[in-house]
C-alpha cells in the first residue's frame, strides 16, 4: 500500500513538472510569437526604403477599396505589407482616397502615402468632372454624364435600371443596396443612391459602371455612419433615403431640416397622410414650380395624398444634412409648413385652420 502510494505521489510530481514544462515553453513561444509581431509590424510601418526616392506610377481605379489599394502599393515596392496598410488607414480613421495615377517612392512614410491618396496629388489632372447636387434626381445625373460622355441619357437610364446592374451592385453593397430596391412600384431602383458630390475621372468615356459606382460608393460610407441610430429608429437604410429624400426636395435654404422632419414623423404617428407635393410631382414625372389641385389625384404608389405613410422609395438624392434630420427630427407638434412665396420662408402650424391661414398670408396673397 505504501509502494502504491509512493508511487502515485512520484507520478504526480512527474505529471506537474511536464505541465510545468508544457506551460513554460508555451507562454515563451507565445511571447516570441508577440515579439515577433510586434517586430514586424513595426517594420511594415517604416518605408520599404528611406533612401530610395526613385517614384513609380501608381494607379488607383475609380471605386478601389483599402484592400485593393494597399495590394497595389505592395506589388509596386511602395509598402511592405497590405493588411498592416489596411489597418493603419482604418486606425488612423484615414477615409475619402481619391481615384488617380500618382507618383510614389519606397521612401515615403505610410502617412505620406495615405496623405497624397487623400489630397489627390496626381501625376495628370481629372479629364472631366460630375457635379452631382444635393435634391438631384436619376434622370438629372443621368443628362449630366450625358454632358461629359459619349452615351446617351436614355443609354444610362437603361443601365441604371437594368435587373442585372443592380444585382451586380447588390453584391458589392450588400448592406447598403437591399431587397426593398425590387419593389414592383419603385420606378428607378438606384433613386436616391448616388450621393451628392463632384465625381473626378481620368480617363475618357469610362464605363458606365465606372461613373455610378463612387456615388454609391459615396452613399455607403455616409450612412454606415449612422448604423446604430438606424437601429435605435428601426429604420433600415432604404427607409432613411425614403424620407431624407422626401426632406431634401421640401427644404428651402431658410427651412430647418429637422422641423420638417419632425412634421412627417408627427403625420405617420397620427396615421395622417404625409401631403408632400415633391412626391406627386415625381409620380407625374414632372418638373414644375406649383403644383396643381388636379395634379393631387395621380393614381401613384408615390402621391403621398392619396397613400399613407412613406411612398416606396426615395424620390431623389439627399445629402447628410437630410439623412442627420431624418434620423434626428426636432421635438414639435408641428403637422403642417409652407415655404412663402418669394422668400422661401417657412412657417409651421399644428391644426389645418392654421396652416390655411398661413398659406391665404403668405402664399395666395403674395401671388396676386
């Protein structure tokens, strides 16, 4: 029984000096494992050499992510690694790299590189350029690539609405471009999703994807922004378009985005019609400076007279201010405004009574 117990005991010794061991080698290969990384990465972070000044061309294609870029740098010498260049950018909340050829050297720090993809220090300049608006519409952007391009705006439609553009896009922008862009009542699927901006491009008649892809490209990295206060608002991001949209075509440079805002929410809690004239407009197809009693009974999912609630999707593009006040309305009681004749103006009401009052004031009276 002793022997037994002996033994026993000289094996448990045994047993803990090998986990002993085990443990030992273990935290010393972790810990040479954690040197070693932090080594390297520190490395990666230095030029690939300070010494050499010699510049290549680097190309950075229209829509390009972190990822392609920093593959791209590595390939030309210009960094040492592409994921540590990918997180650098991303730690250093590094955003906007403009599309481009531009002259790099294995000498220039990370922050130089990613400064002059910021700033857009080019080898050639942009041969053309987009300026979208703030308040445009699809068929507006469309004429203006017409402007620079050799396609035809009815080319462009075509390809904006065509079923499988959009289901290529949809896979690129999974979060951004969802299922509610197939809604059988939506009339243009990418309304609302090209982002109010001045797009550059260097290189004549590029491909049509080539143009579109930025401004939804642009449009993502402004609402992922505002990821959580969609899900504090349950609103999913073609919702907020929606009604950012709806903001953008009623605000006038005097309007406080949020009041209006304010007005819509206030109309869908109370099951009221939203009456925006923007959006009967949009279902006529027409652009027009008043909009008339007749023009009320268009029979559109979009005339928001007649149907409750948020047409079915975006009437135009919004910029952030909209997409801010659409998720941040102001606290009123507010069910009606107007923007007065010949000032822009806008003035609010909580009853019809009142709203009729002020439009006899500032509307009827002014007009004649």
């Amino acid at each position: 029984m002793r022997e037994n117990l002996l033994e026993r005991k000289s094996e448990a010794i045994i047993i803990r000096k090998i986990v002993a061991i085990i443990a030992l080698i273990t935290v010393i290969l972790m810990t040479v494992t954690i040197l070693g990384g932090i080594i390297y990465i520190k490395s990666a972070l230095k030029p690939v050499d300070p010494e050499n000044n010699k510049t290549v061309k680097i190309e950075v294609p229209i829509g390009s992510s972190t990822s392609t870029i920093g593959q791209t740098l590595k390939e030309k010498g210009i960094i040492k690694n592409a994921t540590v260049f990918k997180y650098y950018v991303k730690l250093n909340n590094v955003a906007g790299f403009q599309a481009g050829v531009y002259d790099m050297a294995p000498s220039m720090t990370l922050s130089e590189i990613a400064q002059t993809l910021q700033t857009g220090t080019l080898a050639r300049e942009a041969i053309f350029k987009i300026a979208v608006p703030e308040g445009y519409q699809l068929e507006q952007i469309a004429e203006s690539i017409e402007k620079h391009t050799d396609y035809t705006k009815k080319e462009i439609m075509e390809k904006l609405d065509d079923q499988e553009t959009i289901k290529q896009l949809q896979e690129k922008y999974p979060d951004l471009l969802t299922d509610s862009l197939l809604n059988k009542n939506i009339k243009h699927p990418l309304e609302g999703y090209l982002f109010p901006a001045t797009y550059s491009y260097y290189e004549e008649n590029p491909p049509l994807e080539s143009i579109i892809d930025p401004m939804i490209q642009k449009t993502y990295e402004v609402v992922t922004k505002y990821d959580e206060q969609m899900k504090e608002k349950k609103m999913d991001v073609h919702k907020l378009l929606t009604l950012a949209s709806l903001i953008e075509k009623e605000a006038t440079e005097k309007a406080d985005r949020h009041l209006i805002s304010s007005v819509f929410y206030n109309r869908i809690q109370k099951d009221m019609p939203l009456q925006t004239d923007p959006t009967v407009l949009y279902a006529l197809g027409e652009h027009k400076e008043r909009t008339m009693y007749k023009d009320l009974e268009v029979d559109s999912p979009y005339n928001t007279y007649k149907v409750k609630g948020l047409p079915p999707g975006p009437i135009a593009n919004a910029g952030e201010a909209s997409i801010k006040a659409a998720l941040n309305p102001a606290e009123s009681q507010y069910l009606y405004f107007l923007a007065e004749y010949g000032t822009g103006e806008v003035h609010y009401s909580k009853t019809l009574e009142e709203h009729n009052k002020l439009k006899a004031k500032y509307i009827t009276e002014k007009r004649n």
